[in-house]
C-alpha cells in the first residue's frame, strides 16, 4: 500500500509532493482509497463535505457506536510523504491485522479520509472535519477560493459533489463512539517508536493586506513611493520579534506580490501568517503586535494595512478517559502535546478523540525530509492494531 501511494503527488526534481484538495494528484489518491477498501469488502460511505469513510460492520451489522480511525490524503505544498497518509495506510493495515487474529468486532471500525486537511488550496485547515462538525459556515466555506480564483463550491460541483449538501452532519457524527489518529510525529520530542498526544497547543492562520501604488522601478523617485513590500519586510521581522517575546512561534511562509515584476514598484502585497502557542493569550498577543508593527511601518510609505483571521482553533485537550485507555492498551506509552493541527482536534469538539504518533527520527516534517524509518511505522500499525482490538471489543 504504501509503495502504491508514493510516486502520487511527487515532485521529481525536489522529492515534495503538491496533493491539493480535487486536484489530479489527489483524486488518484482517493481512487486508491477506495480501491483498499472494496478490497476488504468494506462499506464505502461519502458524506457531503468530501470526507470518505470505509466501514467494518459487526456481523449483527450494528452501525452505532462506532470506532473511527484514519487521517488525510492531500498535502501542504512540496510536503512529505507521512503526513496524511501514513495514518490512513497504517489502518488499512490494522484491519488486516485484525482479521488474521480472527478478531470480530462488536462495534463498526471506521477508516476516514477527511478532506482538505491541510488548507493548501482553499486556506482554511481541517476544512472537511470543521464542515462535518459545524465549526465553519457552510455559506463561508462555499465562497473561499483557491490561487486560481475557483471557488469551493465550484471545485465541488466540478467533483461530482452537491455544493449546498455541504454541513453538519449529525447523524454520522451521532454513529461514532471515538475517533483515534495515527500521524507522524512532526517534531522531536518522541523517543520511542510510539506515543500518544495530550493536546494540539493554540494556532491560527491571519492574511494580511498590503495596498501602495505600482509604479516604474527605475523612474519613481524613493519619496514618491507607495511601496508595499516596505512595511509587509518589517511586518515578517515583526512576527519573529513578537513570537519571542510571547513563547509563541509564527511563520510567514506564504506570500503574493502584484504584479510581480523585477522592474516594477507592487501595487499591493498579500501575506500569511501562521501564529501558534502556548496558551490563547500568547498567540493573540502575537498577532495583535505584528499588526500593530505593520501599521506603524506602513504609514511613511503611505501603504493602507488590512487583517483578515481566516482560521483559529483554541487549545485542544484530548479526551482524558480515551487517553487513559489508549495509553493502557499500549503498555504506558509516552503523552506529549503538539504544535500541528489535525482533524482529530476538530472532532474533539463533538466526540471523544485522542492521537498516536510515530517516532521522526528527523524532526522535520511539511518538507521532502519528513521521515519514519519502517519498523517505527510497523510498531505504529501494531499499536493502533491494540487500540481497535480494545475499543471495538466494547
């Protein structure tokens, strides 16, 4: 499974892989979603959000209570391999595992691939479980459009899909006991071959506008300037200073020039930040300097500031009862909380969730160096395989 899945989406030259939300890349990786799943005879269901499920039902065919495990398939732009997809492979995996042990279980076991995860095309993160659970407007989410102006509605029309049958979706939601996701650990902090997570810390995403005037590069004299690159420079300076300050990290990684030319002054500059902590205070505080940094330096150059929030998710703690279990089940493995957010941390807010992660020896992730070695990736599929052998028993 997981060879079939690693030329998708990869970038020959830089080892990264661009899986964005419908498109091609994408799209064959759900096609080899379902395709493990009808191979198992499992029951293949889509809800109206684009997240797909495969079911294992009891023998009685019993629906509710189920146990939900899975992750994602799209990726960050020239992302690793493991991000997603190694939880998805990992409970295709247990499944099996389970089987050969003769195992029956007495609640469904669920596989999810929920969809736009990463918020690469669209820039809302978790933008599939958040539609499930009802954190995000349906109207709001049908009108967020990706770098190439195409709107979510459309893309889902494009894909077969009902755009006005985007929402919450009670009665799924109502047929899942808990939710358990296996990821690749994206930092350093793990020691042994498997952990599990206590709690994703707070973070959001903020774009910021920066409007001047274009102009001739070589002819427009330095006091005629309407510059945006000068305060939107001081702005990313900024956003290092202010996350010192508050033991908070933030990140500019994302930005869009106008028009983008070697010879031409930009008439505005578009830029992302991505602000994470600790605790709410410390990332607000962050953002509220960084903006306050911007204004100050945009004034002189007479550029106009602007400061959408276009996503936030407040501190996430895992259900503790869930963990408790988990860690049990594993023998007492080691808990460590997590700076990434995952759709786990979305469905927490309406079902137990918890989290396992496997060890990265490199501490690098969202890039091509992003790495499990496989007998890490083994023990994650055995310890998953424990977690449902437990939870799907009763």
């Amino acid at each position: 499974m997981w060879a079939a899945l690693l030329p998708v989406g990869r970038d020959e030259a830089t080892g990264g892989y661009h899986r964005f939300a419908w498109t091609p890349p994408e799209l064959e990786c759900r096609a080899w979603f379902l395709d493990e799943a009808r191979r198992r005879d499992l029951e293949v269901e889509h809800d109206g959000n684009g997240n797909m499920f495969a079911w294992w039902l009891p023998e009685d065919g019993t629906r509710g209570g189920a146990v939900l495990t899975g992750s994602h398939l799209d990726s960050v732009p020239g992302g690793g391999a493991f991000d997603g997809p190694l939880g998805i492979v990992s409970a295709f995996a247990a499944v099996d595992r389970l089987r050969e042990r003769g195992v029956r279980p007495v609640r469904p076991i669920g596989i999810g691939a929920f969809a736009e995860e990463e918020g690469a095309r669209f820039g809302v993160a978790c933008l599939g479980s958040r539609l499930l659970t009802g954190a995000i407007d349906p109207a709001r989410a049908r009108a967020l459009t990706d770098g190439d102006g195409h709107t979510f509605a459309e893309v889902m029309h494009n894909a077969g899909l009902d755009p006005e049958a985007i929402g919450p979706d009670d009665d799924l939601l109502g047929r899942i006991a808990c939710y358990i996701e296996l990821h690749v650990e994206q930092g350093r902090a793990l020691d042994v071959p498997v952990g599990v997570a206590s709690s994703i810390v707070p973070h959001g995403r903020w774009r910021f506008g920066f409007t001047g005037e274009g102009n001739h590069a070589g002819t427009t004299a330095l006091a005629d300037r309407r510059d945006p690159m000068l305060p939107f420079a001081r702005m990313v300076i900024a956003a290092r200073e202010a996350a010192e300050r508050n033991g908070a990290v933030a990140t500019v990684g994302k930005v869009n020039v106008v028009p983008g030319g070697v010879n031409a002054i930009a008439s505005s500059v578009t830029a992302w930040l991505d602000a994470r902590g600790p605790a709410d205070d410390a990332v607000r505080r962050t953002v509220k300097e960084v903006d306050e940094a911007a204004r100050v330096a945009a004034r002189p150059h007479r550029v106009s500031v602007d400061l959408a929030e276009e996503s936030y998710t407040e501190i996430v703690d895992f259900n503790l009862a869930l963990r408790d279990r988990i860690g049990a089940a594993l023998g007492g493995a080691p808990v460590l909380p997590t700076g990434a957010g995952h759709d786990a941390g979305v469905l927490s807010a309406r079902l137990p969730a918890a989290m396992l992660f496997v060890r990265n020896p490199t501490g690098i992730s969202h890039a091509p160096a992003e790495f499990a070695e496989p007998a890490d990736c083994l023990a994650g599929v055995e310890a998953l395989t424990a977690v449902l052998d437990d939870l799907a028993r009763g």
